[in-house]
C-alpha cells in the first residue's frame, strides 16, 4: 500500500463524503467512475454501465447516496448501478437521493452471480418524500444493485453472437459514437426491397424497453412459417443499441455529448443518428423503401405513441389494424395508443413519417411490467405487426 494510497483513504474517511464521478463539461471519457470507500463498506463502480455519483456516510451503518445527471436540462431517468461489499457480514440502511430529477427505478438485487444466468430480484423500499430508502445484507462478497436489470453493450454483442448462429444473418456497422463505439445493426435480407425498421436503447436506462426488443427481433428472426414468408416480402434492419456511450457511461439519458438522441432526428448533430440516417438514405437512394419503423423506450406504463392516422403517409390505417389485432390476440394486455404530432421536437417516429411518409410507432414498456409479459407482448406484436405488413403488401 503506498503513500497516495493511504492518504486518498484519510481524506475519504475524514470528509466522509465521496465524488464518484467527475466529468467535463464537453464529451464524456469512459472510466469515469471510482470507489466510494469506507470503513466497513465499499461502493464500487468499476463495471460497464454502473453509476453512482456520490456517497456519504451519514450514521452507524447508514449511507446516502446520491444520483446526479450527465448534465442538465435531462428527462427524469435517474439510473444507478453499484456493487457494495462489507469487511464483515451486516445490514446497512440506504438513502438514494436525486439532484435534478426524482426516484424512478425501484432498487433490485441480482442473485446467482456464479452462474452465467443472471437473475435479479426486487428490493423492498420506501419512499420518504423525495428520499427513497432500502437495507442491504452485504458481505466480503460484492453484491450488484441497480435500477433495473444491467444490459451492458457486451451483452448485445453476445446477442448478436447468438442469433448469428441461429441463423442467416449479417451484423454491420452503420458508424461510431462519440466515443468511437461501433454502432452495429441486424441485418436480414432477401430479394425484398421494402424494409422494417427497429430501433432501441436511444435512452440507456429504459431497459424494459431493451427487454421487449430482444423477444421481438427474435420473432422477426424467427424459422416460423410467417417469418420466413415476411422475410420473402420485407427485408429486416434492427439497430438495437443507439447509444453504447450513454449505456457504458451509466447515462439518464443522453449520449456523450450530454444530447438527447431522441430530439436529433431533425438537426442530426450527433454521430449516432447521422450513421442511421445515412444508411437508410442509402437504402432509398439503391431503389429500396422504408416501409414502417418501431422504437422501443421505457416509461411509467406501456403505452404505443404513434402517427394520427389523417397523417399524410402511406397507408393512415396500418399502425391502427396492427394494434387492434395486438389487442384482440392478447385479452389480458389492454393495448393504450397516442397518436401524436410534433413536427419540430426531432423524435425518431416523425422522422420516419416526414421523410419516408410511412408509419413509425414508439413502443413504450411500463417500468415495472412483468418481465414474462413484456416478452409475450413482444412475441404477439412481432407476430402481428407482421401480418398486418402482409395484408397490405399483398392486397390487390
Ligand atoms: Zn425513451
């Protein structure tokens, strides 16, 4: 142990108080996190996509910590994502607190950290006011809590590893972000011309949203009899991971350069929409259409924000048949759509509808859904969705 070493552990434990993150103002750099150490406790953030901004300890066994922004003005989407470890085995008491936004994502625990199945569980909290509070049973062995379940951008690629192997398929790079990640999509094609388009992790911490893309992708993927006769009809594009900075950094919301992706659509300042952009003008420019898009996000509850159907796009009724047959085929699930139009916010959906006049919906996953209805909802929209492209393609 040296002498840095030991004088870094004198200020903490006399300050008692720990920045965990440090970043500039411009471009966020990887490796921003550090450890929030103490005497008998250590908060750690050395891990892709963890976050914890600050930690204090506050009473015998009783620890604040706080949740801070990229930067400001940010969507309430206060993620964290720590480990902690104790010298000896005992319970500690929480107080997640939030500057520039709320509490929003209940605290889980993930268990069987030695198999490769992750497994998390919720963990009973309390909401003090803003404050929202928990106990932990630590010991010498770290134990992973977060917001949600921690989809990190290796994990795509795993994924991508996994469907390659399933079947035909390319994965390509459309571009890089900020910090010069690849931006990577599924593609699968055919001798179709027209394409659907599926778009995810825009906001790094709406991982239920992330969660439905998997089931969904893997519907379209599929080796059914009407997934591979769709594929004879429609080529397949899903860029499942738009912002792999934002996910590694641990972001509420934005990407490296403190930008929200989902109000770029229309300037196209940032690399990782100009690479999408780019790719699917490419497309057109080659003969090929847009036929319909969908971006999957997170929010309070699941709710389908899509295009009016007096829209001046092609086929107005498409998303609303697409729905209603989503609805009908699932009793248990009410189907709730918002059409809505905003020409100049910049939203991936009305980009879509402006520049390649078709359909574009935003499939939103309610925070706390079920996981095992989330996956069922996105099998049943996979399948959907695709007989109704069907009947239209192949109306007369
Ligand atoms: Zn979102």
């Amino acid at each position: 142990m040296n002498n840095t070493f030991l004088l870094s552990t004198l200020l903490i434990t006399t300050l008692s108080i720990v920045g965990c993150q440090h970043y500039a103002k411009s471009t966020q750099k990887d490796a921003v996190s550090s450890t929030c150490h103490f005497n008998d406790v250590n908060f750690d953030t050395q891990f892709p996509a963890a976050r914890l901004d600050k930690c204090e300890q506050t009473g015998k066994n009783r620890y604040k910590l706080t949740l801070q922004p990229e930067n400001m003005p940010i969507n309430d989407s206060p993620w964290y994502a720590f480990s902690v470890s104790g010298k000896f085995s005992h319970t500690i008491h929480i107080d997640m607190h939030v500057e520039g936004g709320s509490n929003r994502y209940h605290p889980k625990i993930r268990v069987d950290q030695e198999s490769k199945q992750s497994n998390w569980q919720k963990i009973p909290f309390k909401r003090h006011g803003e404050v929202m509070t928990f106990d932990l049973d630590i010991n010498q062995q770290p134990t992973l809590i977060a917001g949600q379940e921690i989809i990190t951008n290796d994990d795509y690629d795993n994924w991508y590893t996994a469907l390659k192997n399933n079947g035909q398929l390319d994965i390509i790079t459309l571009g890089q972000s900020v910090n010069k990640r690849p931006i990577k999509a599924i593609i699968q094609r055919h001798n179709a011309k027209q394409w659907l388009v599926v778009l995810g992790r825009q906001h790094p911490p709406e991982i239920t949203g992330a969660l439905a893309l998997f089931p969904f992708t893997e519907t379209l993927l599929a080796d059914t009899p009407q997934a591979r006769h769709f594929r004879t009809q429609y080529n397949v594009l899903v860029i499942p991971n738009l912002n792999p900075d934002g996910v590694q950094l641990g972001n509420w919301r934005h990407n490296a350069n403190g930008v929200d992706l989902n109000r770029d659509w229309k300037a196209f300042k940032q690399p990782e929409t100009q690479a999408v952009h780019q790719y699917l003008n490419q497309l057109v420019k080659e003969g090929h259409s847009i036929a319909y898009a969908v971006d999957f996000h997170s929010t309070r509850k699941d709710i389908f924000y899509t295009m009016p159907h007096t829209y001046p796009i092609k086929n107005p009724m498409l998303t609303t048949q697409w729905l209603e047959q989503l609805d009908q085929q699932m009793p248990s699930f009410q189907v709730i759509q918002k059409p809505g139009n905003n020409p100049n916010k910049g939203v991936f959906k009305q980009y879509i509808s402006d520049t390649y006049r078709v359909h574009a919906v935003t499939y939103e996953m309610g925070d706390n859904t079920n996981r095992e209805k989330i996956k069922t909802i996105a099998h049943t929209a996979a399948n959907t969705l695709m007989n109704t492209l069907l009947q239209t393609s192949e109306a007369p």
